[in-house]
C-alpha cells in the first residue's frame, strides 16, 4: 500500500517510507543476488527516503487546524 492511500482513503496523517523508492532499493538487491552474492553476506537495508502525507478534508471534518509549519513540511497534502 503506498504512503498516501490511508490519507486518500480518510485519515488524517501518514508518515512512512517512499514505496517507489523501497522497490527500486529492492530491485539493486535483488540484481546483487543473481550477479552472486550471497543475501547472508548483504546487509540490512533500512528505508532512506520518508513522506508526509496530510488531509485537509478530514481535519476539517474533524474541526481540527493543522499549523502552517506542518504543512510546509508536508510532502503532499489532499484538499
């Protein structure tokens, strides 16, 4: 599921890593493997890249104000 579809389905915030980035991550791995190596000798990744994700529309359902400096930092945000 990627980062935006809890928003897009209603909730009010999401934070999570980039789906397009964690697959293309996946892929690189995935090619080391079938050029040889061993995925006991790769190391564990972590997700490097992250998005905010914010719904207007439901915080204005709820009565809520998100702060402007939030809002700055989101990477989208759905009206």
């Amino acid at each position: 599921m990627d980062k935006g579809s809890f928003a897009d389905a209603g909730g009010l915030i999401t934070y999570g890593p980039n789906t397009a980035d964690l697959w293309r991550r996946a892929a690189a791995y995935i090619d080391k493997i079938l050029k040889g190596a061993k995925p006991a000798d790769l190391p564990v990744e972590q997700p490097t890249k992250f998005e905010l994700v914010i719904n207007l529309k439901t915080a204005t359902t709820l009565g809520l104000t998100i702060p402007q400096s939030l809002l700055v930092r989101a990477d989208e945000i759905i009206q």
